[in-house]
C-alpha cells in the first residue's frame, strides 16, 4: 500500500509539550510562533495530557488572539494515555490507556475546544493500548473523519505489528508514527520501525531527536564519544552546533522523517531550519552511528 497521505507532515515540528515551562503570554506564544511561520515552520505538535492537559489550552489561548494563524498551522495532538495526576485528584489510581471509541472521540472533542478551532489536522493514538480492540479504533476514526473533526490520523509509539493491525481495519491510511529517535537512541533503526515507514510511505515523526538534551550535557560514556563525533563531523560540513549535525543526521534517512523540535527559542528553530541546507555522507552518517554504537558496522 503506498499511503498518498504520506509526505502531509513537514520535516520540522514545533513541540509545545514543555509550553506551560516556557512561562511565556499568550502573545508571547503567538510572536513565536507567527516567527516560526516566517523561517518556514508551521507544523505543531501537542498531547492532551501535556502540562497535566494544560497545554492544549494554552496554546488556545494564543490562537484566539489571531483566528486568522488557524489556516497558516497544522496542529498534531495526541491522546489515549490517562495518567494519575495528584494535581487532578486522581491519587491512588493507576496510570492507563484507553483506545476505546468513546474516549477517543471525547478526547478529540476536548481538544477541538481547546484549541478554540473547527478540525484537528491530526490525531494520534499516543502509545499502544494492550486492551487495544482494532476495529473500535476504527469506528471512532470513521466517527472523527465523517464529522469533519479529524483530517487525518496515526499512532505514536507503536510497534510494526500493531500499526499493521490497526491498518487493516481502515480504510484510508494512516499518516505518520511518532517514534522516539536520536543518534543516541537508535532501537528504531533496527526494530522495524523506520522499514515500516518506507514500506507503507508513512512519515515518521520523531521526538526526542537530541536525546532530551543528553547529547549536550551527560558524562555517561556513550554522550562523551558522540559529543566528540558530531564535533568532529560538524566542523566538516559546516555546522555552526552540534544539534544542527544531529538534525542533518536524522533528516538524511531515507523514511523522509519529521522532526519535532522542543524548543521554544525561535533562535534554535531558525537554526534547525538552517540544518536541512547541510549535507553528509554516508562515511560521516555511520562515523556518527559508531560514536554511539561504540563500534564499527561489521
């Protein structure tokens, strides 16, 4: 199946999930992210739960000073994981999922009010439910995309055989499969995960891409020697850092991938968008693939 859908995500994606720790107005978000549009970056990604599902409102709040920023983004929000926040007065329940139908549906609703908007772009299932029940799934997508809630939909985190399973029951093709990957965590290259996407043409999305800034500040072993690499690697094609080295790393995999950006500094994001001009070999590619491994392809 060649999924026509399959390049509807752009290759970086403002993430909003650390949007309450910025501490920023209202106004503030909108400036960052009307600066955004203007360096070429316009995806966002959020999750109901984000900011113990605070987030989703606040960046609302941003929209509603300018309605008009609605037709300029796409928004990508996810839902599915239902935690024991003690804040919320849930304690002594334990986290879950629920990829029920009516929980999908309720939470996409949810989202849509606050988000203060008409449709979401799209809804991913935000970790793989072990109650998973493939065809209710299903139901509620055809509820969501009849009704004109939901354009399109995918997962995230979800390994090759459930993302198959979940395919089977649709009629149209899931668009993306938010996984996490970096050159410090690269379990995706070997799992089947990044196969899938090519396979299917489904853009993966990727987050955490700098290893929740473990390439930037760890000692442990494995960060020292990649720190050392991307250095080395950086200076011969011309990076200005060494998240540039990353993202031009990530960016060369032949799935097409997205990347999700946690920043909220539009210094950073410019400088993201300033890495997809860079080019690298595969000498250099795999030097970087060594710095993590700790040893040589065989």
């Amino acid at each position: 199946m060649v999924n026509s859908n399959g390049r509807c995500i752009d290759e970086l994606v403002l993430g909003f999930w650390r949007l309450l720790d910025w501490q920023v107005t209202p106004q503030q978000c909108l400036s960052f992210l009307e600066n955004a549009i203007e360096v070429g970056v316009s995806h966002t990604d959020h999750a109901d739960i984000y900011g113990e599902y605070g987030c989703e409102a606040e960046f609302g709040k941003a929209l509603k000073l300018k309605p008009s920023i609605r037709d300029e983004i796409k928004i990508i929000t996810k839902c599915g994981i239902k935690p024991a926040f003690a804040s919320l007065g849930l304690q002594g329940k334990a986290n879950h999922y629920d990829s029920s139908a009516a929980h999908i549906i309720a939470s996409a609703q949810q989202s849509l009010k606050n988000f203060n908007t008409d449709r979401l772009d799209v809804l991913l299932i935000h970790r793989p439910d072990y109650l998973m029940n493939a065809d209710e799934m299903a139901e509620a997508f055809n509820t969501l995309k009849a009704n004109g809630d939901v354009i399109d939909f995918g997962v995230s985190n979800f390994t090759p055989s459930q993302l198959s399973l979940l395919q089977s029951r649709l009629d149209f093709e899931l668009v993306t499969n938010q996984i996490e990957f970096s050159p410090y965590e690269m379990k995706a290259l070997d799992d089947g995960s990044l196969d899938q996407c090519q396979l299917l043409d489904i853009k993966p999305m990727l987050w955490s891409p700098l290893a929740g800034g473990r390439l930037f500040s760890s000692d442990d072993e494995k960060a020292v020697r990649l720190r050392a690499v991307l250095e080395q690697v950086g200076a011969e094609i011309g990076a200005t850092a060494i998240d540039q080295v990353v993202y031009a790393w990530l960016l060369m995999h032949p799935s097409a991938p997205s990347v999700v950006l946690g920043t909220g500094n539009i210094e950073r994001v410019k400088s993201a968008v300033d890495a997809k001009q860079l080019t690298m070999n595969r000498e250099q590619w795999y030097r970087i693939w060594q710095g993590s491994t700790g040893h040589s392809v065989p």
